[in-house]
C-alpha cells in the first residue's frame, strides 16, 4: 500500500495547503489537517499505531485527532465503564433524583414535557420508557411548533397537572422559561433536564439540572437533553436502590434506552468525544438488535438494511422523527419511539417518512430564493447572512439556515414573518462564533422577543421592524464572519495512491468511526487521478459512478452524489480525462458476502 504523507513546502504561507489546491473546482482551499505536517505528530502516530496494532496511517489519524498513547485506547473501545460520570457531579442532580425516586415509591402520576426535535422527544422516550418499566403513570406533551412554540406554555403544563402529574419534568426545554415555571410553584414539583444557554435568573423551581448553568462544575455541557436525561435515569435508580426498592421490585434494564441516547448525541449534533463517543458506540449496538419496535420500524421504512451507524442517524432517522414536529403532528416522533406494536409502528413510521418528503418540497421552495438573497448579502458586506421572507414556513427555516451556513460559510438565520408581524425564525453557525450568546445578548438588548441556544443553533422571534436593528447588532457580535474564506477550507488527513486505496485500508480507518461533529470522517486526497468511465446511474440521475485510474495503474470505483448543477460534474465528465485531484472518504461496503472498496468524491480540482 502506498501512502504519501506531506511533504514541507518552501514558504510558510504553503505549508499548509494539500497538494497545491489553492481553489478546487467548487471554490475551496485543501489544507492538510492540523498537524499531518509536523513531524512530531507523524512519531506520536507512529507510537499509537505500535502500541494498538494498527496500521501507522491509523495511528498517525488518532494523533491528528488529538489523541495520545494513554487515551487512543479508551477512543478505539470506547466504554461507559471508563468514561460514564457520577451524575451527581451536576448541579442540583441529587434534588432531582431524590423527587423522581420519591415518585415512584409513592406511585405518582409522572408529566413529561419535551421539546418538538429529535434530542427532545428522544429524552422524553426514555424518561417515560424508564418510569413505566418502574411502575409510574406518565403522560407526556411535545408542543405544537406553530400554535405553541418552543419551551413550556401554562396550559400544557396546567394539562399534566389536571391529569394528576404531582412531578412534572421539562426536558430539552425550561431553562429560560422561569415566567413560565414559576407560575406552576403552587400545583406541581417541577424539575428542569435541559443543556441550553441561559443568561437569565433560573426558574425557581424543585431542580434545574443543566450542564451549561453558570454554577454547574460538572465539565457536561457537551451532552445533550437526552444523555441528560439518561443520567438522570441513572441516578434515581442508584437512590431506589440504596432505598432497597429493588429488593421487592424489578429494576430497569438501562442501558436498553442507549439507543435513544446515541440518536439523540448525533442528530443534535454534539461532539463525538469522550463521553458521547461512548454513549454512540454502545447506544449504535444497542439499535443494531432491533427490539425497539419503532425505530425498527422506521429503519425498515428508511431502507436502513446494515446495522445503523451515525451516518444512519444523521441522515434516515433524524430527520424523520423531526418531520413531524415540523410541519405535523408534534408528538408523532416521540409516539412511534415509545410504541410497542409493529402494526402501529408500521403505520407511524409510513406517516413520518410521508411527511419528511413533503418537508422537503417545503424546503425546495424556500431554498432556491433564500440562497439567492444570501449571495446579494454576502456580496454587500455582511458577517453574519439573516434573511426573513413572508410565506416560509416556520418549520423548515432552522434547515435552510444550515443549508446557508454550510454553502456560504458564515453564520446564517433565517425566519418566517407571521401574519401577527412578528418573525420566528432559527440559527446555525459556524465554529469558533458563538451563536447563542449572542441571541442571549440581543434578547437582553430588547431586539428580540424570545431567544436562546447554544454555540452552533439557536432560535428566535422579534418584531418585523427589529429586523434591520437585529441584523446589524449580529454583524457587529460576529464581525469575525468577514474575514472567513467564503467556502469552508477542507482538512485532508492524508494523500493515498489509487492503489492504496484497499479494502484494508478503508476498514482499518472505520475503525474511527462513530464518525461526526469532533471526530470527522478521514478526508483522503487521491492525486493525479484519471477517470476512465463516467455514468449517470440514479432514478434522476443525479448520481454520477465512476471508475478512477491512478498513476500506479491502480483502479478504484467512485461515487459522487447530488451533481446536478454541481461544479464537479463537468470536469468528472470530461472525455478528454484531464488529470485530477481528489477528494473524499474510502469506504468498505459489503454485498451478497463480497466486500469491496468505493471512493466517496466529495471535491475535485485541475491537477
């Protein structure tokens, strides 16, 4: 196998920059990862690679990662064992697990309320799931996006109590609610499970259990709601224990309930490290069984047919089980993970991917004019690209936004005005800015009627006439936008020669996997690349299968996706062959028991 590493340019300024690609064919600068090039990195990997028994280009990818001898281990086997906290390391944990196991001694009526995406209906599954398997009544509520917005309102949770809810948790939501939460002091306990920015005063409530709360020392705040939750699973059933109630009563199966979590971690994006690599690990063999009849169901209808992986997450089930609190029925998603019956499931999961496919011609709608309007900005001067059209519908704006982000590599918001003039609308950002502070901020400047999140996402509403005054408050915060490169750079980890690129090789890097948000997928250069055959291959044509020639003679088959329109297509498709660079993931695929090794181009440039 044939591995070229990088080699030391002669000027600072190329040091960085993969085999000379300045510009690609779709506008991006190739970078060789942080530290492929230092030769302290490439010894560090080699070390890594010895002591684990992998191939050096492995280990020289666990360096690139961050990793050192003592932690690749825990990365290459990650166990909760090793890496799972005590919960009570989070503030006001112990409060909220006493209540929830005096709950269930007693036998009282659990509400849940949770939010309408996949962490919070995920976090509201195994909360429900862990109470029933102990006995409790529970009833749950997900909010209507359009009637009732994001967060706690009064009459749902006046509805839990009046349903007899003594105990009532608020899970992916609530933080920033204490209005809200505090007018309930009088007719139920509540606790809050939530992992969301808030500058404000916290609800004087029982418990708000919250990694990112200011006095929080727990170093949590990159779990989401429903590994939250999952915590706070673990922790009640340590105090039921130490009670003796499992002395006279079953207690649950957890790690069951690893599946919800490993969802959840994905799809709301958070970083697969540490504690959530294990979580997604175990979580991602726990769905491979399938005994969770609705995401079973669901894989099913998704044509999920190998056992589920990230990108299965990511991709065929996040987005389902977020369709419905889009643009449907809220609850729908959190209804289809809790339900037992496969006729059921079938039919939910049938529903779901029936209104994921209207959510994308809702989507498609909006695109085109929002991608316009976000080229006018950028070209005008704006850090940070916001847009608010009329007729757009609430529930797609937040992927629109990310769309926007990912094309234009700035900070990007997008809203819906109301027929009420308001705009409600949501964020994505890009690394290193800050999004939610600084919503938090113009919230707290009277520019925004509601605001919150995190780092990456956030969410909105203001008057239409704020908009302008809100649009040059984010350009100011994130000034920093301007001077990001107008696509984002790619960071190769490695050039391989078309015969390098070997089954091998492609299953030792799996190995990496669960791949995402902080640890991404390797990104492998193949350099001076001919294509000796092109097809459309497709319902619609919009894929393009290729076979590669290297200049080993080496041949590799290659896929590139979504190339109508794309700038790659006509340099793939050019009879004349000129020479290339390529970018992109080797992956092993299995079928009808042959395995064997496909290129996944995800960039191209003129060699």
């Amino acid at each position: 196998m044939t591995v070229l590493s990088p080699t030391a340019p002669a000027t600072l300024t190329q040091t960085h920059v993969a085999l000379g690609v300045e510009t690609s064919l779709s506008g991006r600068r190739w970078l060789w990862r942080t530290g492929a090039d230092n030769p302290d990195c490439q010894r560090l990997g080699a070390a890594i690679a010895q002591r684990a028994g992998l191939p050096e280009i492995v280990g020289r990818l666990l360096a690139l990662r961050g990793l050192s001898l003592e932690s690749a281990a825990d990365f290459l086997d990650p166990k909760l064992r090793a890496l799972m906290p005590n919960p009570s390391t989070l503030q006001d944990m112990d409060i909220a697990a006493a209540r929830m196991a005096r709950a269930v001694q007693q036998g009282e009526t659990i509400g849940i309320f949770g939010d309408y995406d996949v962490d919070g209906a995920c976090a509201s599954g195994i909360l429900a799931s862990f109470f029933e398997e102990l006995g409790s009544t529970v009833h749950t509520h997900i909010p209507d996006r359009m009637t009732e917005g994001y967060g706690p309102n009064l009459p749902a949770l006046e509805n839990l109590a009046a349903q007899g809810a003594k105990l009532i948790i608020c899970v992916d939501c609530g933080t920033a609610a204490a209005d809200i939460l505090n007018q309930m002091a009088d007719k139920a306990d509540l606790i809050v499970l939530d992992h969301h920015k808030s500058e404000d005063a916290l609800p004087a409530i029982l418990a708000t259990v919250n990694p990112n709360r200011p006095d929080c020392s727990s170093r949590l705040n990159h779990i989401c709601a429903a590994a939250l939750a999952f915590l706070a699973a673990v922790a009640t059933a340590r105090d039921l224990r130490a009670l003796g109630w499992f002395e006279t009563n079953p207690a649950p199966d957890l790690l069951r309930q690893l599946d919800l979590v490993a969802l959840a971690t994905v799809c709301d994006v958070m970083p697969l490290q540490g504690l959530n690599r294990a979580f997604v690990a175990q979580g991602l063999k726990v769905m491979a069984r399938r005994q969770r009849v609705g995401l079973s169901a669901l894989l099913e209808i998704a044509s999920v047919t190998k056992a589920p992986d990230a990108f299965s997450c990511g991709f065929a089930l996040g987005p389902r089980i977020n369709a419905g609190g889009r643009i449907a029925e809220a609850a729908l998603g959190l209804r289809l993970l809790r339900c037992e019956d496969p006729h059921e499931a079938k039919i939910m999961a049938e529903r779901l991917d029936a209104v994921n496919r209207k959510r994308q011609g809702v989507e498609a709608e909006i695109l085109d004019l929002a991608m316009q309007q976000a080229t006018e900005q950028r070209e005008a001067g704006h850090a940070v690209i916001f847009l608010a059209g009329k007729n757009w519908h609430p529930g797609v704006v937040g992927i629109v936004a990310g769309r926007i982000k990912e094309q234009f590599n700035r900070p990007a918001l997008v809203g819906a005005e109301q027929e009420d003039g308001s705009v409600k609308g949501s964020g994505r950002s890009v690394p290193g800015l800050d999004l939610g502070t600084v919503i938090i901020a113009a919230r707290q400047a009277g520019l925004l009627t509601t605001g919150g999140g995190h780092a990456m996402a956030a969410g909105f509403s203001l008057p239409v006439d704020n908009v302008e005054e809100f649009h040059a408050f984010l350009d100011e915060r994130l000034a920093g936008a301007a001077e990001l490169p107008n696509a984002v750079d790619l960071d190769i980890d490695a050039a391989v020669s078309v015969g390098g690129a070997t089954v091998d090789l492609a299953q030792n890097l799996a190995t990496l996997a669960p791949f995402g948000a902080g640890n991404a997928e390797p990104l492998i250069a193949l350099s001076h690349v001919q294509v000796v055959k092109a097809d459309r291959i497709g319902r619609d044509g919009n894929t393009l299968r290729l076979l590669l020639k290297g200049a080993d003679g080496g041949r590799l088959k290659a896929l590139v996706f979504r190339v109508e329109n794309s700038p790659l297509a006509p340099a793939l498709e050019d009879t004349t062959r000129p020479p290339l660079h390529l970018a992109g993931y080797l992956r092993a695929e299995s079928w009808n028991g042959r395995t064997d090794v496909t290129f996944f181009i995800q960039d191209a440039a003129l060699a």
